[in-house]
C-alpha cells in the first residue's frame, strides 16, 4: 500500500469515528450545501459557515496520517470586505456561473509522534468556527441580531 493510500484511509477513518460524533455532540449537522471542490459532506451549526474535512490535501508527506485540512466555507454569495480577504482569512472559491463562495482552511494536526490531541483538535475546530462567525458579523457580512453578548462583548454560548 502507498503512502498516500494509508494516509487517505487513516484520514477518512477518524474523521468518521471521531471528529463526526464529536461535532455532531456540540450542535452541528449535516450539511445540505455540496462544496464546490471537495467531495466530502460536511457539518453546519447554524447554515452560515459549513466545516468540510480536506482528505486530499498532503497525503504524500511523511506525517500526512497526523494531520488534515479543515475548509470552513461561507456558501454565500456576499462582498466580503478587503480586510476579510486575505489568505489568512477568507479566499474565494467559484461556485459556477457567477457564483463566489468564500472560504477559510486551517491545518489541524491531531498527533504528533505517538501523543494524540483528538480532543483539543475538535475544541479548535468549533472556537475557529465562532471566532470566523464573530469576524464576519462584526464587519457586517452577517448579521449582528443573532450574537448574544456576555460581560465585555464575550460571546456566550449556549449553557454558558
């Protein structure tokens, strides 16, 4: 078996036995939004920012069975603003006709050497994903009616 094969597989295998059950246990769903590049489904806690797990992206390295990409894509067709646009933040990705979706990866790394991090993995997933929410309602490419705000504008969440 080739390298990319075994890391393709090992991918796959906790994505679906772990990382799945464990944000579907924190609130998200199924994704009815097909991504415009990537074939794997993938999981939404409100219908705005939608997670997919990258499984191709790196599968040729070494250390490829540590690690994947999270894409966190905005399927909406919204002017983002210059500040958002950038490769640290969204980069856009055509939908068809004249459609442009934004979206954002992140490199998870869910090993390193035989010290697994399955759980901080799936914090970070989800804390990306508010801290992505909360970007795009304060620069007003969402609306701000939905954020419910703690002591000194800290989002609060559900049984908080």
């Amino acid at each position: 078996m080739l390298i990319t094969e075994a890391n393709k597989l090992l991918r796959e295998g906790i994505i679906i036995t772990f990382f799945t059950p464990q944000l579907r246990t924190q609130g998200y769903k199924a994704s009815k939004v097909k991504h415009p590049t990537l074939k794997t489904k993938g999981l939404s806690k409100d219908n705005i920012l939608h997670i997919y797990f990258d499984t191709e992206t790196g599968l040729d390295y070494p250390d490829g069975d540590e690690w994947f990409i999270v894409e966190y894509l905005l399927p909406h067709n919204v002017d983002m603003p210059d500040a958002l646009k950038n490769p640290d933040l969204f980069t856009s990705v055509t939908a068809g006709k004249g459609v442009r979706q934004w979206r954002h990866r992140e490199l998870v790394r869910y090993r390193q050497g035989k010290v697994k991090r399955l759980e901080e993995a799936v914090i970070f997933i989800d804390r990306k994903a508010w801290e992505l929410r909360g970007m795009l309602k304060q620069s007003g490419v969402l609306p701000t009616s939905k954020v419910r705000q703690g002591k000194k504008g800290v989002r609060k969440r559900q049984g908080e």
